[in-house]
C-alpha cells in the first residue's frame, strides 16, 4: 500500500543524544533542495514498517532502485539523480532501521533473511518485476545479497566501494569508528569522516546531515558476512563494481581481485580521487558516466 508520506502515521522513538528530531529532518531536507529534478516522496506500508522512496525520472524509464550506504540516507544521490533520471525511473530509498524518513516501528529488521523480505515487498509494492540495483557501502551488501537472493527481479548489479562483499574492513577503519558506536555524537562523526575522507572534501549539507545521524534512533546493525564463494560463482547478473581510489575502508585492490576471481563476469573500475565515504556526492561525472553506459 502507497501512502503520502508526509501524512504517514508512523511514529519514532526519541532520538539518542541531545540532537533534535527537528535539526536532524530540517539537514535532511536541505540535502534534498540539492535533487536538480523533480520528485516524488511516497511512505511504503509493510509488516516492518513504512519505508521512504524519492521517486524521479520518466514513468516509462528503466526503473533503478538505489541503495544508500550506512547513515547515508537516499539524499545522498543529489549528484547522479540528474543525470541517471534521464533514461531511468530513479527510486531512491531510505533503508528501514537506518537513518533517514523510513521508520521500522513493526517487525525488526534483524537478520539478512528479514532485508530481502523487506526488499521482497518493496518491489511488489512498486510493481517491480525487475529493477536495475545501485548500492553504495553497506547498500552494496544489501544489493549483492538481493541480487543472490532474487536474481529474476534485477536486471543489473552495480556496486559502489562494496564493504563486507568480497573482503573486510581494514583493521584501522574499524578501530576509528568504534568510538561513534560506544559513545555517538555529531562531533565524533565529523572526526570520523574527515578522516576516512582522506581529504577529498565533503559537501557541507550532507555532512551536516550525517553527523546528525549519530544520534539517530537507528535499530541494531546487522552485521554484513560474505556471501558464499559458490552463490557468488553460480550468479549471472551483469554486475559492475566501482572502487573509490581513495578508499581507507579496505584494500580496493583486493576487492577487486576476489571480485573477479569469484564473479569472472564482472566489470570493474577505479573511480579517481575520491574516498569511500564520498562516491556518490563528489566528483560524480566519473561515476554518472560510468553508471550510465553500463545501464544502458
């Protein structure tokens, strides 16, 4: 069931830290004035709750969903909504149980096995047969996993600086966000991704917004595993694998290898200076581009 978003029901717990809900939605929709075109915000009703989606481009275009990495938010797409929206019927979502519009207020979405039921729904809720698939991040994991899961319903894999796909996080990555998780706080985010961001800079409005999701009432993580060596083999969508040049969030040249060793079909390429954190929203002609002639 669609229902409008803004008169959606739904209902959050308190936020975590003294940041307030209304700081937080104002960086939000700051972001959003940054969309070039036109959209259009639906609440997706499910058993787990209503899921946000940023809707755009022609009603006719090849729909692509787009998954955003970990406290990213859908607004996060304000560099490639334009140039993608041409061809492609954009859905951006806010993943449930992350920050951002979607609220997880019915079952947990506590288990991978719970992600793709809740993706399940969400592409029969937009009439989706089959959709291209876009992630970033933890949205990459999501997306692979969807892709193993389901692979009638996408018709294209594509995977920005993927974590947990097909090797770990660096040690030195994970010790530096470990104070964001023990003790979160808008100043510790900004430490955190000013320096994994090795110094490509970040757009202001969606650092602002990030930083204030640290106190974001989020649901518990669920920790991202690698797929099977053999679902990964066995898996025939065409997918393209985008690696940040300056990713401090693990080896770029390792993931690339294992990717090709496990998925022989796959197209890689390094998008040049820009870091994991900054893919979508920085020097995006490299990454339109390359997302646009591997969609096509």
């Amino acid at each position: 069931m669609v229902d409008d978003a803004a008169s959606s029901p739904a209902t959050r717990p308190a936020f975590n830290t003294g940041q307030g809900e209304a700081e937080y939605f104002a960086a939000y929709d700051t972001v959003l004035t940054q969309w070039p075109v036109a959209l259009e915000s639906v609440g997706l009703r499910s058993p787990y709750g209503t899921t946000h989606v940023h809707i755009c481009g022609p009603r006719d275009g090849k729909p692509l969903v787009l998954l955003h990495g970990r406290g990213a938010t859908s607004t996060v797409w304000f560099a490639n909504v334009g140039e993608l929206s041409r061809t492609h019927r954009i859905y951006a979502i806010d993943t449930i149980g992350d920050a951002g519009r979607s609220v997880n207020d019915g079952r947990p979405v506590d288990t991978l096995a719970r992600f793709m039921d809740w993706l399940d729904g969400l592409f029969d809720a937009l009439d989706l047969n089959s959709a291209s698939l876009c992630g970033h991040s933890y949205g990459s994991w999501l997306a692979l996993n969807y892709a193993l899961h389901a692979p009638h319903r996408v018709h294209k894999l594509a995977l920005l600086d993927p974590t947990d796909c097909f090797t770990g996080l660096r040690l030195s990555y994970r010790l530096h966000a470990v104070p964001i998780f023990v003790r979160p706080s808008a100043e510790r985010m900004r430490a955190f991704i000013t320096r994994e961001s090795a110094g490509v800079p970040v757009d202001p409005a969606w650092l602002k917004l990030i930083c204030l999701s640290a106190g974001f009432p989020s649901a518990k993580v669920v920790m991202p595993r690698h797929p099977a060596p053999d679902r990964l083999r066995a898996s025939t969508v065409p997918t393209l694998l985008l690696l940040a040049e300056k990713s401090r969030a693990h080896d770029i040249h390792k993931v690339s290898a294992n990717a090709r060793k496990l998925m022989p079909h796959i197209v890689t390429a390094v998008l040049p200076d820009v870091s994991h954190h900054t893919v979508p929203t920085e020097n995006p002609e490299h990454l339109n581009r390359a997302l646009g002639e591997f969609l096509s």
